[in-house]
C-alpha cells in the first residue's frame, strides 16, 4: 500500500483521497445491487405487468399440475394456491443434494387496480402460470351539483 | 466538491437503461439423485424453453444456460448453474429433456463404474 503511495503522488492529493472514498462508497451500493442481480439463487416468484388494459401476473411454478393449482380474484386481491408433490424416490434411488422446494404455496397479492374478475384468463406454460387480468375502466368521477 | 461527486454517482446509477440485451442471471435450484445405472439431475427453470437452452460438457464440467422470456426489473431472466462431473460418467450419453419448466438430466454411469453382481458358484 504505501509502495503504492510513493509511486504517484498525485494519489497523495486530499481531495482525492475524499472523492475517491465517497465514490467508492456510493459505488459500494451500486456493486452490491448489481451481485444481487448477478448471483440471486432461484428463479423469479412473482412478475407483475401492468399495462395500459390488462394486468398480467406471471407466477413460477415449474412441475406443477395444473389441476393443482387454484386462481382466486376478489375486488382487487388475487389469490394462487398451488402444490407440487415431492417426487417418491425408488428402492434403489438416493438424493445426493437436496434443494428444490415441494408442498403448499400460498401467495396473495393486491393488485395496482381493480380487474373484471369474470373475465380472468389463465395459462400455465413452461412452468409459468400466465394470469392476465383486464382492468375495470375507471370510474368516472361523480360530479354532484349544488343547488 | 461533494456536490459534484453526487452528482456524477447519480449518472451512474441511470446508465443501465432497460436493454434487452441485459441479463439477470438466476442460479436455479436443483435436486441430484443417484441410482444403480447413473445420476438423474433436476432443476426448476420455470419459463425455459428447449429452444433457448444450452446444455454442454467441458473438462468434465456440466455448464446448463437457459434464456428465458421473463423480464425482472427490465432485464431478461437467465438461468446458469454448473456441475462437476465424475469420471464414472459416460459423457456421451448424457441427455436432456425439459417439461413445465423442470430440466431432467439423465447422466448414465460408463459400463465399467457400473456395480457388477457376480453369482459364486460351488463346484
């Protein structure tokens, strides 16, 4: 470190010394969030898409049956529930590593706004359940006269 | 001077704009389960298709990308994960098949690391 010092001694300037620690500091965040991005273990539970008619939920749910799993919307709540068995190993089978999850999930979410529940629509593809949601049109705003 | 510093970080945080070309890269959790014949590895890659998978062997290395149509935060959801391969496995022989968003790797063991039960016979 100090070798390094002596050999550039601009390195030696306060101010650089300042502005490089807060940058390094506030860099620290930015490569932290970006290792996350990088590294996260698993895969995406929940994407909501909101656009302009419709809300689209994708939810994952790989090597699940759909006659396992369950959609419920009321108002502006959605609710999935979902289970996956845990596969049932053979005399001569072994786990050597274990980390894929099996059971019962439930997950309720409030959507960003209020759907024609009657008109929900649902796929599961590739291990994805495709939720798309048409949006209930906005009430109009109700203008009351005074007389 | 800070004020400057600010500054200049915050540009930076703005730079990666939506692209599509970006990646967040996933490890996908996995289950590895041995029987007599060979090893059978399964990963959850919820939204990978066999058209946007990759599964490959290296130096006794298993590399498995999948590229999906998921998008989190803006960016492409990418799966990555690999395995270290024993010399009991017969690398020619390795197969792949995807359903539902499960991955089913079928690494059969080479004839020779297979068990072999030898009937003792009296004479």
């Amino acid at each position: 470190m100090l070798a390094r010092l002596n050999d550039n001694w601009s390195l030696l300037n306060p101010w650089r010394t300042v502005n490089g620690l807060q940058k390094e500091l506030l860099g620290l965040f930015d490569d932290f969030n970006e290792n996350l991005n990088r590294y996260r273990a698993g895969y995406p539970q929940m994407i909501v898409e909101d656009a302009e008619k419709e809300l689209t939920v994708k939810m994952s749910l790989p090597g699940y049956e759909s006659k396992d799993m369950d959609i419920e919307v009321v108002s502006d709540f959605l609710t999935i529930r979902a289970e996956r068995k845990a596969p049932e190993l053979k005399k001569d089978e072994k786990f050597l590593h274990r980390e894929r999850s099996f059971g019962k999930i439930e997950e309720s979410i409030k959507l960003p706004s209020k759907v024609k529940s009657g008109k929900v629509n649902a796929r599961y593809i590739d291990g994805v359940l495709v939720i798309t949601l048409p949006k209930e049109e906005a009430e109009k705003p109700h203008v009351v006269k005074i007389s | 001077m800070s004020d400057i510093v600010r500054k200049e970080n915050k540009a930076e945080v703005k730079k990666p704009e939506v692209s599509k070309l970006e990646y967040i890269e996933f490890a996908p959790p996995s289950d590895v389960v041995e029987n007599h014949t060979g090893i059978v590895v399964l990963l959850d890659v919820p939204g990978a298709t066999t058209e946007k998978l990759s599964v490959n062997v290296e130096d006794r290395i298993l590399k498995i990308e999948a590229d999906t149509d998921l998008a989190q935060h803006g960016k492409h959801v990418r799966y990555k994960r690999s395995f270290q391969i024993s010399h009991e496995i017969a690398l020619d022989k390795i197969s792949a098949k995807i359903k539902d968003g499960v991955l089913r790797l079928e690494l059969p063991k080479a004839e020779s690391a297979r068990v072999h039960k030898i009937k003792v016979t009296t004479e």
